[in-house]
C-alpha cells in the first residue's frame, strides 16, 4: 500500500498510508491528512487510487499556490510513482508506493530516499545571474 511521508517543516517524518481510496490533503482540520502550512490552501490536493490501474494521480483542487510534483507544477490529474517529490505549500511529501508495515519502516525508506536526492544548489549569483530583484523571487503567496 503506498503512502506520503513528510520531508520537511513542522511534520517531518510524519507517515500517511494511502489505502485504495481517494485522500484529500489540506489544511482544513476535518481532513484525513492534514498539512500545517500557511501556504497550503483548506483542500489543497486530492490523492487517487485507480482500482483499474492499481496506480495513484495527484490532482490539484484549484489550490492558491498550486501543486507542484517533482518541482513541476502539476495542470492536469498526474500519475505518481515511486520516489516522486509533492509540494504542497512549503511542505513536500515524499510518494512511496511501498508497502511498510510501521512508522519506522517508512522513516528508514526516507532517510534512504533523502540520502540519493541530495543536491548542490547555486543562487542566482554562481549562475552569474546577479542578485534577484524584487518582485522575482517566485514565492508562494499565503492563504487566508
């Protein structure tokens, strides 16, 4: 059974099997998974199960600041796989459709994961790009 496994922010390390349903992910209290994020809109982003495929798709619920997988922000209902990064907000969500039979299991499979996605990161002056200007910096807009 797949699940998501929180890399990052107030809840990292938290564990949410998925199950063969259909999951919405928000910031809205009365949610199965809910995210602390500011960024993150009350129903943010639906998680799907194919019963026909056995696979699952993201799908953005019109969030505010969008839906990105694998730092591309998704348009349309998106097929995951094994390792993809979701960001909701400032909170990525790691998708294994591993089946784990604890918590513990689950964290050791991202501390692994985290282990391989490591990587260098330039700011815009290595690039030779120079400083960013106001107004460029791409960041997400809070939700209310």
């Amino acid at each position: 059974m797949a699940c998501l496994i929180v890399t990052n922010g107030k809840q990292e390390g938290d564990y949410y099997p998925l199950g063969r349903r259909t999951n919405v992910i928000g910031r809205d209290e009365a949610l199965p998974i809910q995210i602390l994020d500011n960024m993150v809109s009350r129903k943010h982003v639906q998680i799907r199960y194919d019963p026909m495929t056995t696979r699952y798709s993201a799908f953005d619920m019109k969030s505010r600041n969008g839906v990105y997988v694998n730092d591309r922000r998704i348009v349309e209902e998106t097929v995951l796989k094994d390792g993809d990064m979701i960001l909701v907000g400032l909170t990525r969500l790691l998708f294994t459709d591993q089946d784990f039979t604890d918590k513990q299991s689950a964290l050791q499979h991202y501390k692994r994961a985290g282990e391989r996605m490591r990587v260098t990161t330039y700011g815009p002056e290595e690039l030779g790009r120079g400083p960013i200007s106001p107004g460029e910096t791409g960041h997400p807009v809070p939700d209310r």
